[in-house]
C-alpha cells in the first residue's frame, strides 16, 4: 500500500473503525482493523527508505 492515510481515511468514510500504530518502524508503518465476520486485518506501508 503506497499512502496508510489515505486508505485509513476511505474506510473511516465508510464507518470502518482503524487503529494505525502511531509507531514508525525501519519496513514501514502498520494499521489494524477487523473485516465484517471480525478478523483481525493488518495494513502495511513499505517504509520509502531503503533498508
């Protein structure tokens, strides 16, 4: 996923509750949220500096 923001916005638009980890780590930065059956979901951002 390019831009974790933008996503995180689009599915707060459509009542999807995202938890974004306010930590940044060295691959990148991740967000939480369940599907409808409440799985548990992941986002990842690729950290834009080479490692």
């Amino acid at each position: 996923m390019r831009d974790l923001d933008a996503m995180v916005v689009q599915l707060g638009g459509a009542g999807i509750d995202v938890e974004v980890d306010p930590e940044v780590y060295p691959n990148g930065r991740f967000a939480a949220l369940a599907d409808p059956e409440g799985n548990p979901v992941q986002l990842w951002e690729p950290s834009s500096t080479p490692q």
